[in-house]
C-alpha cells in the first residue's frame, strides 16, 4: 500500500497539534480551567483555548484540507508569537526547547502548506 507525501505531512501536523492539544487539557484536567495563572490573563485563555482550536484544526486538516492549513498555520504563528513574547519579553517560560520546536513545527507547516493547498485540489 503506497502512503501519499501529501497524506504523511497531513498525518505530521495532525500528530503535533494532537500533542499539543493533550497538553493543554492534561493541564486543564490536573489545574483546573484557566491554569496558566502565571501568565497575563490574555495569555492564560489563548494558552488554554489551544486545547480545543489544535484538535478542530485536526478534525479540518482530515475532512476540508484547506480550511485545515489555514487553521493550522495561523495557530502556529500565533502560538510562535505568544510563546516568543512569553519567553523573550515577559521571562515567564523558562525552558526554550517547547519553543524551539514549535518553531521548527512552524517551519514544516510554512514549508507544506502552500504545497498542501495546491494538492487539496486533487483530493
């Protein structure tokens, strides 16, 4: 059975924003709604809505590509945008790496989704 590229990079951004999306309501399940109190309020609800936006961009990247990349590139610049501003002007992350390879992340869904938007025609 022969797997499309376009399918395995679908499958890659679905894989990631699902592990995004179980870590924002593991902290969700074990503190509560609203748990990043360290962070301004802004911060804290766009962190905590992450749970539920990662898991319908997944749900759109399988059933309407487009409206899937779309969904997927925007949360990723945004969460780029807001975990940069957290960690390089507020200093309330400490560690990079989550950081880092959401950036990495960005640069697969910035690489694949003019490609995958081409391809949804097809599809």
């Amino acid at each position: 059975m022969k797997v499309s590229a376009d399918k395995v990079a679908v499958m890659i951004m679905s894989i990631c924003l699902s592990i995004g999306a179980s870590t924002h309501i593991l902290d969700n399940i074990n503190f509560g709604f609203l748990p990043y109190r360290f962070a301004p309020q802004w911060m804290n609800f766009y962190w905590t809505s992450l749970g539920l936006l990662d898991l319908f961009a997944v749900l759109l990247l399988i059933k309407y590509r487009k409206a899937g990349v779309l969904l997927t590139f925007l949360i990723m610049i945004s969460d780029v945008y807001v975990n940069s501003l957290a960690y390089y002007s507020l200093n309330i992350i400490i560690d990079p790496i989550a950081l880092q390879l959401q950036t990495l992340f960005l640069g697969f869904c910035v690489g694949s989704s003019l490609w995958l938007w081409n391809r949804s025609e097809s599809v």
